[in-house]
C-alpha cells in the first residue's frame, strides 16, 4: 500500500500518467478526506530529483519519515554519532538529538514542534518539522494523503 501510494503521487506530479489513460491508478475518492493514522505518501523533490518515499506515515495529523531517507534525498550530507544527527544541506547546518525538541540551526537554537524518535533501529522525523529548517517548502494533499517537500528551485 505504501508502495502504490508513492508510485502514485509521484506519477501524478512528474505528469509521467494522465488518470484518463490509467484510471486504475487514482485512489478511491470519497466526499471526507481520510485525516486517520496510517501510511501515506510522501514525495522528495530536489533541483535535480524527485524522490517517492514509500514508508512515510500520518501520525495525529503529521508526517513522518525515515530522517535519514528524507534528508538525503533533498541532497543533504548526513552523519550520526550516537543519538545526534548533523545535516548540511544549502549552506545550513542542523543538529538534532533524538527525543529532544531542541534543534541547533547554524548556531543558534530552535524549538521543534516534535523531535526526532527512535524506532526499529531507524529515526524518523516529523516532516514539516525539520524541512522547515532546510528551507523546504511542504504541501499536503488532505483528500490522496500526499505530502510533497521541495527544495532549492
């Protein structure tokens, strides 16, 4: 399912099929959008890839992701000691530690909405959250579960 929705979403944004040629391919409509936990689609866009994220989840009205998918797929170096996580990326330098809602953004200290968490062995952070911090933009498409993240132009 996961799978399906990112090929999905990112059929649909790169213009790669037009639903009258594929309509096997557009998800079930419905008069209410589905605001429930679960997977959903998250799109990586980069000046020079687009990227299809096939584990992102809603969780209480969040993304979240692999951090370590998300941000190198915006073309971000990242490196891990311990329980901190450093991303470069455009000139920015992040550092997080998992479970702390307190980010370091070139130097100076900003407070995240929710931190990055620890499961399964993988971090995985709150889209929006640390996106923002990399000067990306975020939209998300309520009625397909679609979150799309871009950046650079």
């Amino acid at each position: 399912m996961r799978y399906l929705t990112a090929c999905l979403a990112l059929a649909c944004l790169a213009g790669a099929v037009a639903q009258e040629e594929a309509p096997w391919l557009s998800p079930p409509k419905s008069d209410d959008t589905d605001t429930g936990d679960g997977p959903c689609g998250l799109v990586l866009k980069a000046p020079q890839k687009v990227t299809a994220c096939g584990d992102a989840e809603l969780r209480e009205g969040r993304v979240f992701a692999p951090a370590r998918m998300v941000f190198e797929a915006l073309g971000a170096k990242v490196e891990w000691e311990e329980r901190t996580v450093r991303v470069r990326l455009a000139g920015r330098k992040v550092s997080a530690v998992i479970g702390s809602r307190r980010v370091w953004v070139n130097g100076s200290k900003v407070a995240l909405a929710q931190p990055l968490t620890l499961e399964d062995g993988r971090a995985w952070v709150a889209v929006r959250s640390l996106t923002g911090l990399l000067a990306a933009t975020v939209e998300w498409n309520a009625v397909d579960r679609v979150a799309v993240v871009q950046v650079g132009s």
